[in-house]
C-alpha cells in the first residue's frame, strides 16, 4: 500500500487580486483594529513597582489580618487604589481570600475594626490624608 499526499487546496481567485474582496471591491487596505492601552504609561510604572512592593509586603506580613492562622496571599486596600494611594502601605492590610471576601461582605464590620475606610474617603487620597492627620491629633491629645 502506497501513500499519495492530498492535493492542495488552490486559493481562491480574489485572493491574488488587489482590491478584490468575497464582499465587494474595496480601495484601502483593511487594517487591523488596534488595541487601546489598558492603563496610561503613569500608571502602568505604578504597577509594575506595585508588584515589586506587593511581594515584599507579603514577605513581611505572612499572616492574615481577619484570620490569624491563614497565610496572607492578597493585598486589602484599606483607602482604595487610585493616584497615590496605590503604592502606599499604610493603608494596605495583608489578608487571605477568606479574609479578603469577608472585609467586602461585611463592610460595616470591616469599618468597626479598621479594614475598610470611613463614609466618605474611600479612592479619596486628601480626605485620607487629613483623616489620618486628625486621627494623629486625637492619639497625641489622649496620650497626655
């Protein structure tokens, strides 16, 4: 028994004929839609050293906020994530998947024992900033 190879599908006649489409003549090449960026050149070097922080955060704070014998595998944002807020560790708690989802479905709760921010300051970096500095204010005045 001998084996003989397939004869190759020809192709089709518009192909080889500029500006012949299966559709209609067109005049200008069809391009390729291009893709819009994800994130603006800023924010994309945001992230990147995000993920550098992220990992050393997690190096530093193995153990979850909400539950103490879970490892912490996710980073809570306490403030949000927008402009500055991003990349600044004060607000960032170190929590498992289990604590991650039950900060987000207790948020009441969360607000209670500090995990999610006040009414009103959340993705909001000058009201988290003078949230804080008032909350200095107040320890400093009790501490005397």
């Amino acid at each position: 028994m001998t084996w003989t190879r397939k004869p190759k599908r020809r192709r089709a006649l518009w192909v080889g004929l500029s500006g012949l489409k299966p559709n209609g003549w067109t005049t200008e090449k069809s391009k390729r839609p291009s893709r819009s960026r994800s994130a603006s050149p800023a924010r994309a070097r945001q992230l990147r050293q995000y993920a550098i922080q992220r990992v050393r955060f997690l190096k530093r704070n193995p153990r979850c906020a909400v539950y103490p014998r879970k490892r912490a595998t996710q980073i809570h944002h306490q403030r949000g994530r927008m402009a500055g807020l991003l990349l600044d560790e004060r607000y960032w708690k170190a929590v498992s998947a289990a604590g991650h989802d039950k900060i987000h479905r207790n948020l009441e709760w969360a607000r209670r024992h500090g995990l999610l921010a006040p009414a009103g300051t959340w993705n909001n970096y000058e009201r988290a900033v003078a949230h804080l500095e008032t909350t200095k204010k107040t320890k400093v005045k009790v501490g005397r």
